[in-house]
C-alpha cells in the first residue's frame, strides 16, 4: 500500500514538472503591502491576476503590485496555449507603517477654502487620468534607479493623525534637495503629465514606464522635458522645489501601478528578470 502511494506519488511529481516547464514563470519582488512583482513567462501564455488579464510583453514581461493597506490573497493563473495553468497565491504581508498624532491644529488649516477644492479636485482628476493610460513600454522591467541622491526625508505608508483624525497617508519617497537640484528619471518613460502648479503638488510631472507604471514628482520648480517626450533613465527632467503646499524643498517621488500606490523604495529593490 505504501509502495503503492509513494510510486503514484513520483508520478504525479513527474507530471507537475512537465508542466512547469511548459509553463515557464519567474517572479522577482516583495509580496507585501506596497510590493512590486515582476514576472516573466512565455509571451504565448495568458496571465491572469484575481481573473483580470495582465499585459504581457512580446518577451513575456508583465507587473502587478500591492496597495498600502492590501489584505486580500490574490490569484495569479499562468494559462499556456495547450491550455495547461500554473496557479500561485499570492498573500502580500502585512506592515506597519509610521504613525505620528498631532494635536491642537487650528481650524482653518483642516478646512481649505472651496475654491482650493475646487481646483484640487480638478488636480486629482489629471492626474487620474494619466496613472489610468495603458502602453506597452517595457521601461518598468528593467529595473529603477533613484531620481535624486538626496537623503531619505519621508517614508511610503506614513500617516498624520491631527485632532486624532486621520490624514491620508504618505505615498511618496520624500528626498531632502536644494532649490533648483535636478531630477533624473528613474527609468525610461514618456512624460505624460507636466503642470507647474497644481494646488497641493505645485510643479508635477507624470512618467508612463509601461503597463500601468508610472512615476511622479511633486513640489518640483522647473520641468525640461513636455508631455509626450521620451525620456531616458538618469536624463534630468526636472528640478526640485517647493511649489504646492510643500514646507520647504524636497523632491516627493511616488510609483503607481494604475491607481493603486506602490513603495518606490520596493520598486528600487526589485531586481530585473533576465
Ligand atoms: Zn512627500
């Protein structure tokens, strides 16, 4: 009986290999909250994460990622032509983030004035609108740099708690800079978005990396690159600032993935897929 068990056993193990050769699939990242996983897989097969259809490149590149507070288990289903699927679960970790409580604000400061509302829902709506676009730049595989040397000020996932309400937490990797320091990409892009003076982020230039990745930066005080221009990793695109509702100059660079908020700095660890 156990003979029996172990032999069905090896056969079985024999046919999950098989399979997994058919379906080649590699993943490099950090399944965690704010986490960025690449993966690559014969361009023939179709890739599926919680039943959506991800894009994969003509060299079977593709990208997903975790939002800050992310608590679900996600299903990535590889399908080859043949028809043969590769699952895997993926259950990103849970964080703790940096949490700061402030007492005592003044009204005026928690209630812009509707006119600044306005204008600030206009802002969001853009920049909606320019984390929304799908190309098939394959920029984000091959790995970021960061866009200024400047020591880390600010933290992804932070978050302010005023009077003990709770602000919208940070989503940017924020880096110490001088008026004027430059700004290189962090990868190749196109510029997408480049408006000098929205009303919290001031001076705010989007770049498309491919596939629902981009790059932000806020705050900045001059651009050198227009919406549509292609950019090169480590080209200067912009200069840092303190433009928008900034304290002082700092560069606040964000990754997104679509609308969902990644941790640049799990971007920059993740390593390219050869
Ligand atoms: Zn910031």
């Amino acid at each position: 009986m156990f003979k029996m068990h172990l032999l069905i056993g090896l056969y079985l193990s024999c046919i999950t290999n098989t399979y997994a050769e058919d379906i080649n699939i590699k993943l490099s990242g950090e399944v965690k909250q704010g986490g960025y996983i690449l993966g690559k897989t014969s361009p023939k097969n179709l890739v599926k994460l919680d039943g959506k259809i991800l894009d994969v490149s003509s060299s079977g590149d593709f990208v997903l990622g975790f939002s800050r507070d992310d608590k679900k288990n996600h299903t990535l289903i590889i399908t080859n032509p043949e028809g043969k699927k590769v699952t895997k679960t993926l259950i990103p970790k849970v964080r703790q983030y940096k949490i700061q409580r402030v007492e005592g604000i003044a009204k005026k400061i928690m209630q812009p004035n509707p006119k600044a509302v306005t204008r600030a829902k206009l802002d969001s709506s853009q920049v909606r609108a320019a984390r929304e676009i799908t190309s098939n730049l394959t920029a984000f595989s091959k790995g970021f740099i960061a866009p200024i040397k400047g020591t880390i000020t600010g933290v992804y996932g932070s978050q302010r708690y005023y009077n003990g309400k709770p602000k919208s937490p940070h989503y940017g990797l924020d880096y110490a800079g001088d008026r004027g320091d430059p700004v290189k990409a962090p990868a190749d892009g196109i510029v997408t978005l480049n408006v000098s003076d929205m009303f919290y982020s001031g001076g705010t230039m989007i770049i498309d990396h491919g596939h629902g990745i981009t790059s932000s930066f806020l705050h900045l005080s001059d651009s050198y690159v227009n919406v549509g221009d292609k950019v090169k990793q480590g080209e200067i695109i912009a200069a840092v600032g303190s433009s928008g509702r900034a304290t002082g100059p700092h560069l606040d660079w964000r990754i997104n993935w679509f609308q969902i908020r990644l941790d640049p700095m799990l971007v920059l660890k993740t390593k390219p897929i050869k």
